[in-house]
C-alpha cells in the first residue's frame, strides 16, 4: 500500500516539475505609433540578451512565449525610427497598447563631427559589404525558426503551410550551397487547394521533364488525373518557391554576397546606386537610411527555366552608422526591360515580380537573421491574352484574378544554438527541406513554440480556406 501511494506521489512530483519546466508566460499587446495611433508593422519584440523574440503583424499585434526563467529580465520593443520601450517582463500590461515616439538623429550633426568616414551611400555600402566578414558569425550555428507559407490569387487563400524549421550554417566565410541547410521539423497547418486550377504547372512539368509541349488553355482539368497534377505542382514548388532556393541562391543578399554573380557581390554598383536619405535611430544606436535605386545594368537571377532577367532595383538598406552592420534589407525588383515589363504585365498584372525583406537582430556582437519576408506572383494559369479576353472569360466562366498566385513566405527566427556539441548531434540527422510533404501534427511541441501572430484578415482568410479544404476532402 505504502508503495502504491509512493508512486502516486512521485508522479504527482514529476507532473509539477515537468509543468514548471515548461511553463511560460504569455505577453501579448498592440504596438502603435505615438502620435498618429497608427499601427506599426515588423516592430521587434525580443528579450534582453536572449534571443528569443518575435515581430508585430500588420495590425500592429503581437504574442510572445515567454518561458518563467525570463520574467524578471527585460523586455524591449523596437523599430527603427523610434524610441524603444523596454520593461520588466513581470511588470508588462498586456491591457495595454505600446506607443512609441518618434526618433531621428541629426544627419548635418553627424557629417560634421564624422568628416573622415564615408557620406555617401555608395561608399556606406560599400564599407558595410566589407565589414561583413567582421559582423557575421564566423563559426558554425543553429537557428530555429517559424515559417509561413501561403499563396492566394486575387480571390481567396489557396495554400497555407506553417512549419518549425532549424538552419544549420557554417559561417559566412563558407560558401552557402554546400554549407547552409535547411530541415523541416514539425507541421502545425497544411490546407492545399490548388490543384483544381494549376494546368500551367502540368505543362511546364511535361515540357521541361518529358519533352511534351501542350497549351494549358487547351486542357480540361477533369482528363487530368489529381496524382499526376499535383506531381507537377511539387516540382514547380521547388523551382519558384523551395526554401533552398531563398536560403542558398541570390536574394540572400548579405549573407551570399560573396557567391559568384552576387547581386551584393563585387560588381554591387554596377547594378544598385546607393543614395543616403537620413540618419534615424535604432534602439538608442544610429542607424543610416540608404536608398536603393537603380544602375546602369538590368539585375538578373538566372533561375533555370524561368525568364528572370530584366529587372531593376528598388528599396531601403538600414545600416548601423557605429560598426557599419546591416540592420535591415528592403528590396525589389522591378520590371525593367522591354521584355520583362511585357511578360510581367501580361502574366501577372504588376511590374513588381520579387519582393524581399530580410531583419537582423545583434547577438554576441553578430548578426543573424530575425526575420525574413519574400513574396512573388506565380503562374497557374495563361489564360486568354487576345483582346477578346472580356468576353472570352465571360463565356467560360474565367477570370483574370484566377490566373496566377501571390506567393509569400515569412520565417521568424526564435532561437540560435551556438553549442558545438548541439551543432554536431543535429548534423548527424537527416535533412529535408520540403515543406511540401504534409506531417502529423504534434500538439505537445506547438504548445511552447513561438509563431507568427496572423493579421485580423488573415484569420478570417485561413477560415475560410481551412472550410473549403475540409469540403473538398469531402
């Protein structure tokens, strides 16, 4: 008897233990501006000296797990261009919104007391690409991240996947298609709608796989089997939107600027022209603000099967004016050339054809990615391009708005392991990138992860998409 209740109490003692171990506070609030009550998107929301952190979504929203060791430490909430504002976390009012107030150093002040330093953009930049070497990890680490994908047309949701990823990284020193990997660890959604309108991607399947050249607008979707069109739309998933692609080709600027062909690389100028706007201020540091603009050269990405050359750059670079660190990378690429700006028009209604934001937050005197958003229109459909269009779509009850799909994927980092002993275990796995595969879910381990708040507009977007999903299983 005394035995049984010896059990019983020990269990009782390994529940509170493993319930402490794991518990964690949420905080959770609204980040606006000070003066305007407007919201402020991609604000940082991090603990002091940690890495554990997360961002505001467009409505300014965000949630943050913290776990129990923490809620005596600091709590900071950032964005460049504004005064932070930092609290214990124990003592954070999660009844109440954040304001931030505005706040700009002064750039005549600055090129003043700063005459032997660098004053325009192009030679800011050109010092913050040298310094690289200094400012990024230069040993092996992990990162673990959160990463949304989704992919809607004009209408509605057509994919959503949202994931926990680890990326294992070398150094920057080392070359990034060999030594940058990405695993996929565990699946919390996975709604796919998108093989009911995705002919395009069977013809391009058959044409660059089986040398079989079909017109999409001359196939009927019911004398396609579903086994075959979704074989075609993983492998056009890969080509456009697979995360080895973001990750180890060229729209990873900063940390790939040293690849052959880079578009930061050492021909950086002769496809970008950099213009210094202001100074702001960034967490109580200076930080420049550079325009990107373009050059003299079209900027191409070379992708194979894919016309993606023509382009011209456009965006933002913040850049710590104190160590010349990249904050923060705002960037797109444009249609530019005759040709590009023809194909793009035509396919996807817009001239902007890839759309790049990429965050870094300091740790041990490094940087490493926070935060990373990437979106691009995809074609599913060619459609009818004559100028009978109108009453063409009409008659077959198409529309334009149906033709291709915004893509967009967000990954939030929200961990980094520098532990070689760690490092080398998790190498010793297997590595799969694909997001595509579907996975069990696995509540436990959603329990204590941090994600990505949706916006007010995408929760009602994922409902219904999660509805039609559940009907079309049906």
């Amino acid at each position: 008897m005394k035995c049984r209740y010896l059990k019983q109490f020990f269990s009782l003692v390994l529940v509170v233990f493993c319930s402490t171990a794991f518990a964690q506070t949420e905080i959770k609030s609204k980040v606006a501006d000070f003066l305007t009550f407007m919201p402020i998107e991609s604000a940082s929301i991090y603990i002091k000296n940690t890495t554990v952190g997360t961002i505001s979504n467009s409505d300014g929203k965000f949630v943050l797990l913290v776990p129990r060791e923490f809620e005596n430490d600091t709590l900071v909430i950032s964005s460049i261009g504004y005064k932070s504002f930092k609290t214990v976390i124990s003592e954070f009012d999660s009844t109440m919104d954040v304001f931030l107030e505005e706040d700009i150093a002064s750039l005549d002040e600055v090129l003043i007391v700063a005459n032997p330093r660098p004053t325009t953009g192009n030679d800011i930049v050109l010092r913050a690409i040298e310094r690289l070497p200094n400012n990024l990890p230069e040993e092996p680490y992990l990162q673990k991240g959160f990463l949304r994908h989704k992919e809607r047309n004009k209408k509605e949701y057509k994919w959503l996947i949202e994931s926990a990823l680890t990326m294992y990284d070398s150094s920057y020193a080392s070359g990034a298609r060999d030594n940058l990997k990405i695993n996929v660890d565990e699946t919390r959604k996975s709604y796919d709608l998108r093989d009911v309108d995705s002919l395009f991607s069977y013809t391009s399947y058959l044409r660059y796989n089986a040398g079989v050249n079909l017109k999409s607008k001359t196939l009927v979707r019911d004398t396609i089997k579903t086994s075959s069109l979704v074989k075609a739309i993983k492998w056009n998933d890969r080509r456009t939107n697979g995360l080895s692609n973001l990750f180890q080709g060229r729209l990873n600027l900063v940390r790939n600027s040293d690849m052959r062909q880079a578009l930061f690389g050492e021909n950086i100028l002769e496809k970008h022209q950099f213009a210094l706007d202001t100074i702001l201020v960034d967490d109580g540091r200076k930080i420049y603000k550079i325009r990107i603009s373009k050059s003299t050269e079209f900027v191409g990405l070379n992708t194979k099967n894919i016309f993606n050359e023509g382009f011209e750059a456009n965006g933002w670079i913040y850049i710590y004016y104190d160590n010349y660190a990249i904050k923060k990378v705002e960037y797109e690429l444009v249609a530019a050339s005759e040709a590009q700006k023809r194909r793009s028009k035509s396919l996807f209604d817009t001239l902007v054809n890839h759309k790049l934001a990429i965050t870094y937050k300091e740790y041990q005197d490094k940087m490493y990615p926070s935060y990373i958003y990437y979106e691009t229109p995809k074609l599913v459909n060619v459609g009818d391009r004559s100028s009978d269009r109108k009453k063409n779509e009409e008659l077959l009850g198409t529309n334009k708005d149906e033709q291709f799909y915004y893509t967009i994927q967000e990954i939030l980092f929200t961990e980094i392991i520098q532990d070689p002993d760690a490092v080398n275990e998790a190498l010793q796995g297997e590595w799969s990138a694909d997001i595509f595969s579907s996975r069990p879910y696995n509540k436990d381990f959603w329990k204590n992860y941090n994600v990505l708040l949706e916006s007010e507009e995408e929760e009602q977007l994922i409902r219904d998409l999660s509805r039609r999903a559940s009907l079309f299983k049906q």
